[in-house]
C-alpha cells in the first residue's frame, strides 16, 4: 500500500510568487537586503528539479553556486531548513541534497572560478549574489554546462557595479526571449518591518543606501577614480630639452600589455603613452630604454616583482635610470592611494587624446573589493586590464614629492591676458555653474569654456 509524504515548504510572497511562475529560461532578480531572496532561490532550486522530474520521470541534477564557500554554507542550511521536509539524503562533505525520486541538488563555490564549475551538465542552476561572481566561472564554467540539457537559471544579487550581473540584467528588460529581469528594494518585501526601513532610510550613507537596500546599479560603485574630470587638460608633447621627465612601466606578462606612462615633471603632466601587447622581453627592453633617452634620460619607475626583477637590472646595468617597486598587497595599497590622491585633488594632467583613451578607460573601470578580513582589495573587473593604471600610479609616485608644488598653466590652459591667480579664481567661480548647464558639463578647462563663448 502506497503512502503520500506531505511536503510543507514556506510559500512564496506576491512578488516572489510571480518571478517562480515566470517560464522565462533565465530569470534575473536584482533586490535588496532582506528581501527573501536566498530563501525563494533555495525554494526554487526544488521546484527545478520537480519540474524536470515531471517533464522525463528522470532525476534531474540543480546547481546552486555561491562567490565564497562561506555563503555557499550559508546556502546550505537554509535549504536544510526550508526544505526538511523533501530531503531524502544528505551528504555535507560532498554538499549534497538528494529529493528522491526528483533529483538532487549540489553547493558549489565559484572561488576557483571555471575551473572549480566543470564537467557537469545541469538541468537547473541557481546562482547567488551572481554580482559576485566571475564572469569567467558564468561565461566557462556554468554556461556550458547548461547548454545540452537546456537547463533554466536563477540568478539573484544585490548589485555591484555594472559588471556581467549588470549586462544579463539589462537583457532583461530589453524584450529578450530567453532572459526577463526583476528589480525590487527591500521595502517592498511585504514582512520586513516599516519602522526598521524608516531608520535606515536616516542613517544609511546615500551609496549605500542606494546599492545595498534600493537595490541600484551604480556606475561608480566600487571605483576608485571618481573625479577623472578635474584632471582632464594638456596634450601629448615632443620632449623639451632641459625638462626633467618620469615614465611609470608595467611589464607586459602572459595575457597582458607593455604600458609606458611618460610625465613631464614640471607640470604633472602625462606627455605621451604607449601600449604595446606580444612583445618578448627584448623587445620590451629595448623600447624601454628607447622612450627613456628620447626623454632625457628620464627617470624609470618599473614594476620589478617576479619576473620585472631581472628586467629591472638589465635596463640599470645598460645606463637607463630605473628605480624598482616591488609589489605586495601594502606596496600596491599604497600606490593607488597616491593615485587617487593626486586625482582628487587635480593634481596631475591626463590629455584627451585617442592614445589615452584605453588609459581613461581603466581609470573609470578600476575597483577594489572589500575581503573575508574586511581588507580592501585594488585591481580591475573580471575580463579587464589595469596595466595602465598601474603604469600611471608608477610614474606618479615618482614625482610624488612634487605634486604638492605650484604648477603653473601651460599658455593654451588660460585665456590670453589672465594671469595663473585670475585663470584659477575664474575656474572655481564657474565650475557649478558648468556642472548645472548641460551645454558646459564636464568642461573644467576655462580655456574649452572660452572657445564655446567666442566661437
């Protein structure tokens, strides 16, 4: 005689509701803290592997994927929880739930990125706080495997950023027929209470508050160069003779590029680029030291660490005026630190030019990440370079001891008969005033300004 095992899992609330009923093969739900997200992820991941079940009458095998194994644990006891009443077997070395006869679900973390997420092929997979998460463990890792078995996918984040979570969360909304996106801030979960929303609303720092809680993409979220446009001014140059100069390189290493930040010193002034890919090592040298004695034998801020060690003490053993840095998570902190001081505060010039354009780029793109042990962490989104970066950070902290010395405007800087006193007086007086006027937002050169006027 056949008995009927009665399954009570806590249902879903309206809006959570509506998103689990969605046929869409890729759902992307970007919500707030405290929303209910893990716990209707949890519950979905159960409802792939019934919904399989149903459709083959052959188990069916769901991933739920996590940035660190913490949360991945995290994961695991809510579905313990949630779930107790559907579990048939439990294996939490292997972290593994069975849910005879419909199927089982694994914990995975995406630490290791692809290559932790391979081999599998999957009929359901749930990835949280996807935001987190590579782009290469989405892209190599999870993507293919639910390719043969055309396998759904949950993704649920708070955002960060606009990295890849951003890209599949915009494809959401634009009519795509594989993918249908969701955004909900905390408020709107109908059981977190009004007056715990009304105190944070209060006290909650804006960013934060938008990112964290209003569930917000942020451009500049986790960025660290955010006032770029106070440093916009100047042009490449040919070297002047009797001008002193500074280059910042960061050695090309597998994937990466050879980049050569060249600075005038007299005006922090960045006076030419160069970005080179595939060139062996005596290639590089050479360039190297080329750049080097067309600027007067300038002085060179190397990346020495690893293999840039040797490389170092060729270029100094050859005549070039190098001066090692060695990069450690300290030596590194340090250095963009100073790079962003030196942004912030206007201090060094960076051209508009097509050769700068990669450079500006990284700028706007540079992030950090806050760790396990609550240190921060400095480089660039998945899939992307910071060899620029880096190149500029070198080569300012070569002329840091400068920074802080008056810098006269170049002539093309200020409008002809204004003294450098009158040029700046004039500069900060009509800087709101372009910012609020959409004609004149992000001119912060009197000079652009005065063409507009006069053209």
């Amino acid at each position: 005689m056949s008995t009927t095992k009665i399954i009570q899992i806590l249902p879903p609330h309206k809006l959570q509701e509506e998103i689990e009923d969605s046929e869409f093969r890729f759902r992307v739900i970007s919500c707030g803290r405290r929303w209910g997200k893990t716990l209707m992820a949890m519950r979905e991941a159960f409802n792939m592997l019934v919904r399989k079940f149903q459709q083959t009458r052959q188990k069916a095998r769901v991933w739920v994927v996590a940035p660190t194994f913490p949360l991945v644990r995290e994961d695991w006891l809510i579905a313990e929880s949630l779930l107790k009443d559907a579990i048939t077997n439990r294996k939490q070395s292997e972290m593994k739930m069975d849910f005879a006869p419909f199927g089982f679900i694994e914990f995975k973390s995406a630490e290791r990125e692809d290559e932790g997420l391979r081999g599998a092929g999957l009929d359901g997979l749930v990835v949280d706080e996807a935001s987190r998460v590579s782009q290469k463990s989405w892209e190599l890792g999870l993507r293919p495997a639910l390719a043969d078995k055309l396998g759904r996918a949950l993704f649920i984040s708070t955002p960060k950023g606009r990295n890849w979570f951003y890209d599949i969360y915009r494809q959401g909304l634009n009519g795509s027929k594989q993918f249908k996106s969701w955004q909900y801030p905390t408020y709107t979960n109908p059981f977190f209470p009004k007056e715990e929303w009304e105190i944070l609303e209060k006290s909650t720092p804006e960013m934060t508050l938008k990112q964290e809680y209003l569930a917000e993409f942020l451009e500049n979220e986790g960025l660290v160069f955010k006032y770029l446009d106070r440093c916009y001014r100047g042009k490449l140059e040919q070297p002047i003779k009797g001008e002193r100069y500074t280059l910042g390189v960061d050695l090309a290493k597998l994937v990466d590029f050879l980049v050569i930040t060249v600075m005038r010193n007299s005006t922090r002034q960045i006076v030419d680029v160069y970005q080179e890919k595939n060139l062996d090592w005596s290639v590089q040298k050479k360039l190297i030291k080329d750049v080097a004695k067309r600027f007067n034998d300038a002085d060179v801020y190397v990346d020495s660490t690893g293999l840039g060690d040797p490389i170092e003490e060729d270029l100094r053993k050859s005549g070039v005026r190098t001066r090692d840095f060695k990069f450690t998570s300290t030596s590194k902190e340090d250095l963009v630190e100073q790079l962003v001081l030196a942004i912030e505060q206007g201090l060094i010039g960076i051209p508009l030019f097509s050769q700068t354009e990669f450079l500006i780029n990284e700028l706007k793109d540079f992030g950090y990440e806050i760790g396990l042990t609550g240190k921060k962490r400095y480089g660039a989104p998945s899939g992307k370079h910071d060899d620029g970066v880096i190149s500029l950070g070198l080569a300012v902290w070569g002329i840091r001891h400068l920074l802080y010395q008056v810098r006269q405007a170049e002539p093309e800087e200020r409008p002809p008969g204004y003294t450098f006193k009158e040029y700046v007086d004039m500069h900060e007086k009509t800087k709101d005033f372009f910012n609020k006027n959409h004609r004149f937002r992000g001119l912060m050169n009197a000079q652009q300004v005065m063409n507009i006027f006069y053209s």
